[in-house]
C-alpha cells in the first residue's frame, strides 16, 4: 500500500505543471494519473456515440410504421378500385411512391404486401437497438462520471496538499503580510471550485464538442439544406459567450475576494469571541460583518445580471433559428421531399445542436469561477519562499551551542526603519543569555533569526561558526527548543501536544518532561491524565498550564539550544519558582536564551543583554551591570518594586 502510494505520488510531481496560466496548470494536474485521467474522455465518447445513434433509431421506428400504415392503405384501396380503371391511375400511383414506372398493379401489390411484413420486424429491430444503445450510453455515463469525479478528487487532493505544503514552508514575512482567512478561502473553497470544473465543466466542454461536432455532420449528410440554415447560429453562440466570458472573469475574481474577506472577519471573530463579549462589541462585529456580506451579496448579484441578461438571449436567437428550420422543413414535408421519421430525426439532432450550445453557457459561467480561483490557488503556489535552503546547504553537525551575531540588522519585509541595528554579541556554549529591554526593543526579533524564521538584512549569524544561511532549515531547526510568549497547543490530548515534536517518545520520556516543567501535578488531577483533551487552541487550560506544557513540549526534545520567550508569564510568582527550578536544572550545559519582564529569572543569567531601540546597549552579569549601565538599573528598580508588590499581595492572599 505504501509502495503504491509513493508511486503515486512521484508521478504526480513527474506530471506537476510549470508553466503559467491558471486553469490550464490545474487541468495539467491530471497528467500525473496517466490512464486513469484518459477514462472518463474515453466512457464519455462511447456515451455521447449511443447518444446520436438514438435519433436515426427513431426514425427507422416511424419510418416502419409510416411505410406499413401507407402500404396497408393503399393496398386497401387497390382492392376498392374496379380492374379497368387501375391501369389509368397506376403510373401516378407509382411516381408518388417512387416506385419503377413500369411496374404491373400485380407486382406494386406484392411490394405493398412486403412493405406490411416488413413494419413489425424494422419496428422491432429499431426498438431492440434504442434499448442497447440507451444501455450503453447508461453505463458509459455511470463510468465516466465516476472516473471524472475520482480524478477531481484527486486532483484536489494534490491541490490542497501542494497548498497546505506551500503554506508550511512560507517564511514568517508572508504570513505576516496574509490574513489566515484569506489563505483558508483558497484551500477550501477555490479548490473546490477548479475540482468542480475538472470533474464536471471540462467533461462537459469535450462532450459538447463531441457532441456539436457529430451533430452537425449527420445533419449535413442527412439534409444539406436544412443544416446550412442551423450553422449561422453557431458563430453568432460562440462569439456571444467569448464576450461574456471577457466580462465574467475579473467579476468571478472579485466575488472570491469578496467572499475571503468575509471569511476572515467570521475567522477572526469566532477565534476571538471571549474578547468580543468581554468588551461587549457584538453590535460592532455584527454591523462589520454585515457590511461585507453585503458587498459579497452585491458583487454576487452583479454577476448574476450579467448571467440573466446572456442566457435569455442565447435562447431567444436560438429559437427564432429554430422557427426558421421548422418552417422550411415542414415546406420540404409538404412536397415530399421530406419523411415524417426523417424529419424527426432532423428535430432530435437540432436539440443536439442547441443543447451543446446551452452547455456552453453554463461551462462558461464554471470555467469563469474556476479560472479565478485557479489564480489565486497558484498565486500562492508561485510566491519565493524567503527562507529556503541553499543549493549547496549542509546538515548542520551536533552543536556545542557556540553563537555570533555579527553586526546584524533587521529590516521587516525587507525596507522602513531596522528593528535590530549593528547586534554583535558572542555566545559561548552552555552560556544562559538573558534578553532584556522594554517592548519594541527587539528581544523577540533576535530569537526569531536564531531558528532562522527571518534572515539579516545584514551582517550574519553562525551556529558554532557555521552560518545559518548555509545549512539545512531543518537540521538548525531540530536541535532548537523553543516555547513562545504567545503558546499555541493544538486539539487532541496533552500527551500528544507534549509529544508533537517527537511523536515517537515513549510514555516515560513525557512524564520526565512534564515533571520538569512542573505539569505532572496538574496532568495527573484530570480524570484522564495525559489522555485529556484540552480542546481547541487549549482553551480547557487556564493560561499556566498551557504554558508548562508548552515548555515539556521543547524540553522532550532534549534541545541544544532552548529558547524561553517570557515562557512564565501567564503564572503565579509561586508557579514560577517551581517552573524555574526545573529549568535551572535543564539549562544546564544547553546554550539558552531567555526573555523575561520579571527581572528575578534573568538575575542569574551568565550574560544580560540589555536592548534599547534596536540596539545592544549593555553586555554583562547582573552585578556588573548594576554598577555601570543606568539603564539596566533602571529597569531593576522599577520591576524589582513590581515583584515584592506582587508577591506581598500573593502572600496577603
């Protein structure tokens, strides 16, 4: 099974489009199933062949019954006229019929006679054949719809995964510059939109081609005349839906824009729900969310008008050329010319022709919606991912956790004012390097280029004189704990949150990190221990809790470097002691960066590094510094005061 599915997924890449054009590279995605995609259009013309046969079916069937009733007729009738004035009406008898002029009475009646046993078996037969060919075209149709909608499926498949694989790797910058809801629109619903054109709207494009173009083939060979009248309506359809189509797209385009914004305020909304209620902002919210389901509402209805307006048109020419064909060919009738089952036939393959012309209508308003989302879905799939690996990048060896920032700035998608300006510090391995300043400083933008989530506008940064931007993202990564200010747990049980960066640990090794982050305690008062769920987003956790899980979750790592963003904010001063004795402990040996607004977890940090506006303007231990930088005093004081209010009230309590 495995075996198979790679092989899948190796051809798929193989036949993976490159070149430009939307709809096009997504229709290109089939190529990478081979046969199977080549099904459907194979099912589709055995179908749309039964199709056409049925007409000339019907004609034989009316043709049989017609000739056996008129034979029938004028035999009877024979037989009514006295012999000697037969010969007198005989030769006009035979002109009608198209029979030989020089037929006797006695062999018209021996052709008439034929003719009446010959009507039940051409009756039979024709029926015998409708039955088949409907069967056929029955069966066909199930297959091809089936394999269509398979390799829709699939094709989806490959889209959202490509999507969601893209999504992944994109450097932090772009997620910084999208709103998630924007992104979640084009996984879900643009995806559906272009498999519903693959699936549905392109079948349907061959089958009306198919089905046009052997309609109008039999009609030519059936009655020239008749046919030549039908074909102006053609260019006339064509051209018609190319122009609608023009003026579609861009609407089609803005409908989706519309409907993504849309999602992202309802995303933004429900995710923050608690503090919408808590501000009482629901009459605000709704009137926002109002006001864009309206605009999605009237650009839906702008391109509905265009829709209403396009289709009775196409209909109307449609039928005025209808009226003309019935007209003539009830004058071909009237002469002659023209059978009762030839002219049937003519009827049902004249629907043919219109039908397909219909289809277009409906594949273009499809192809108009598939085409914008298409654009959108590789817009993404398109965009340079800022932080890649370099062609010649190494695994990145065992660390000894040695580190330098050399002369390094930071610029936010890459212009305006630096964030980071001129860093240059050295980190020796094992050192425990405490962040300080206050918001805005930069703290937060030097542990974000440590795991490389952004790159120096200039200067550089080395792991043990190996620089970042020459080693695999995924060998820095994977020897880097980190627990962020903001913590992020997903739905599922804490054991497998614990576990999410090494899913293979074993029992044993997440309760020893849970026990050094202080959460075993807590773990083990739920009814279901480490099997609790802990809901979405970790809402069934009070902040504390989220976060010591969050730090077992780096910790089971065993990192050589661990990164701490203010990791204990969301606990009591008691809490805290607890959770940083055990990080104590487990930073030892480790080269570990903390940030922490309460200066009693940096004061025993083996270097402080002060930061102000950017830049580092302190570098030192916590006495030294006291003595020499104001700066760093000042902020000791000040939350040294915080601190001993906070723990009196604790103690009060």
């Amino acid at each position: 099974m495995q075996a198979s599915l790679t092989k899948r997924m190796i051809r798929r890449r193989e036949g993976r489009p490159k070149s430009s054009g939307g709809m096009g590279r997504a229709v290109r995605y089939l190529t990478g199933y081979g046969r199977e995609a080549l099904l459907p259009y194979i099912f589709l013309i055995i179908a749309t062949l039964s199709q056409l046969a049925i007409p000339r079916m019907i004609r034989n069937v009316i043709d049989a019954v017609t000739s056996g009733f008129i034979a029938d007729q004028i035999l009877a009738g024979l037989e009514k006229i006295p012999a000697g004035t037969i010969s007198t009406s005989l030769p006009q008898l035979l002109e009608v019929l198209a029979y030989p002029a020089d037929w006797s009475a006695e062999q018209l009646a021996v052709q008439l006679e034929a003719n009446i046993a010959a009507a039940p078996v051409a009756l039979i037969t024709a029926l015998v054949a409708i039955v088949i060919f409907a069967i056929l075209r029955g069966v066909f149709a199930f297959l091809q719809a089936y394999w269509a909608e398979k390799n829709s499926q699939s094709v989806a498949y490959d889209l959202r995964n490509d999507l969601y694989a893209k999504i992944q790797r994109l450097s932090f910058s772009y997620h910084d510059k999208n709103q998630t809801g924007q992104l979640m629109i084009r996984a879900t619903d643009d995806v559906e939109k272009v498999r519903l054109f693959i699936g549905q709207g392109l079948l349907q494009m061959v089958a009306a081609v198919i089905l046009l173009s052997g309609t109008v083939i039999i009609l030519f060979t059936s009655n020239a005349a008749l046919a030549w009248i039908a074909m102006p309506l053609l260019p006339v359809a064509g051209l018609m839906f190319a122009f609608f189509a023009t003026l579609a797209r861009p609407m089609f385009k803005k409908v989706q824009e519309k409907i993504s914004y849309l999602n992202t305020i309802l995303q933004e909304n429900l995710a923050g729900i608690k503090v919408i209620k808590a501000f009482t902002r629901e009459n605000q919210q709704q009137v926002k969310f109002r006001a864009a389901a309206n605009d999605t509402m009237d650009q839906s209805i702008a391109l509905a008008r265009l829709f209403t307006f396009m289709f009775p048109l196409i209909f109307m020419i449609a039928n005025i050329g209808q009226a003309v064909i019935l007209y003539m060919g009830g004058q071909q009738i009237i002469t002659g010319a023209l059978s009762l089952g030839a002219w049937q036939e003519f009827s049902l393959y004249l629907m043919y022709l219109f039908f397909p012309v219909a289809m277009l209508g409906m594949i273009v308003t499809q192809y108009g919606q598939a085409s914008a989302s298409a654009e959108r879905i590789f817009e993404i799939l398109d965009t340079a991912n800022e932080i890649v690996d370099k062609p010649d990048a190494i695994d990145l060896p065992q660390l000894s956790g040695g580190i330098k920032f050399e002369n390094v700035t930071f610029r936010y998608f890459g212009g305006g004012e630096a964030v980071l300006k001129n860093v240059t510090f050295e980190v020796a391995p094992g050192e425990r390097i405490a962040l300080l300043g206050a918001t805005g400083s930069g703290k937060s933008t030097i542990i974000n280029l440590l795991p490389r989530f952004y790159d120096p506008s200039e200067g550089r940064i080395t792991f043990d004189n190996h620089d970042l931007r020459d080693v695999k993202i995924g060998s820095l990564r994977s020897q880097i704990g980190i627990v962020l200010q903001e913590t992020t747990l997903f739905s599922g049980s804490i054991r497998e949150n614990i576990a999410f960066g090494k899913p293979e640990a074993n029992q044993e090794e997440i309760i020893l990190a849970a026990k050094a982050a202080q959460a075993h305690v807590f773990i083990t008062s739920f009814t279901n221990g480490y099997d609790t769920h802990v809901g979405e987003r970790g809402e069934t956790l009070s902040g504390g809790q989220k976060q010591r899980i969050a730090i077992a979750r780096a910790l089971l790592l065993n990192p050589r470097i661990l990164i701490l963003d203010d990791s204990t904010s969301s606990v009591d001063l008691a809490t805290e002691a607890e959770i940083q004795k055990g990080l104590d402990k487990l930073m030892e040996g480790r080269t570990s960066f903390v940030i922490a607004q309460r200066i009693s977890t940096v004061m025993t940090a083996d270097k402080i590094l002060v930061l102000d506006q950017g830049q580092v303007v302190a570098i030192g231990k916590h006495a030294d510094l006291m003595e020499k930088e104001p700066i760093y005093a000042e902020i000791y004081h000040s939350q040294i005061m915080t601190y001993e209010t906070e723990r009196a009230m604790e103690v009060e309590a």
